[in-house]
C-alpha cells in the first residue's frame, strides 16, 4: 500500500499525522508539491516536487500511482 498526498493543498497538522503514522505502520507516503516541503528523514516518505500551475502536483498523483 501507497498513501500520496497533495503537499500544498494538506494542511501541516495533517501532514504531520500522516508521516508519523507512514513510518509506525511502515506504510509507503509519497508528498507531491509544487514547492519545496519539509518530510522527516525516513524510508517510507519520499517527497516530489512538480512544476507550478493549478492542480499539477493532483494531475502528478493521478499519472503515477499505481492503480490496483
């Protein structure tokens, strides 16, 4: 399982959440922003960075995940 969010539309208390909880469960969490975000260092959270425009970090998501 793979959880992927969008890093600038979630609010940080959520994203806090989410990485805490992606590193207990060992659970794979994908960030896609289209700004530089801050992601705690671990092997389960990794972190993109797309270009600017509205919903490109949300077009990066839907184009990428694996759908299963």
């Amino acid at each position: 399982m793979q959880i992927w969010i969008d890093g600038d539309a979630c609010p940080k208390v959520i994203k806090d959440l989410l990485f805490r909880a992606a590193i207990r469960t060992q659970t794979y969490l994908i960030a896609v922003s289209n700004h530089n975000i801050s992601v705690p260092p671990s092997p389960f959270i990794k972190k993109y960075q797309v270009g600017f425009g509205f919903d490109v970090a949300d077009k990066y998501i839907l184009n990428n995940m694996n759908w299963r």
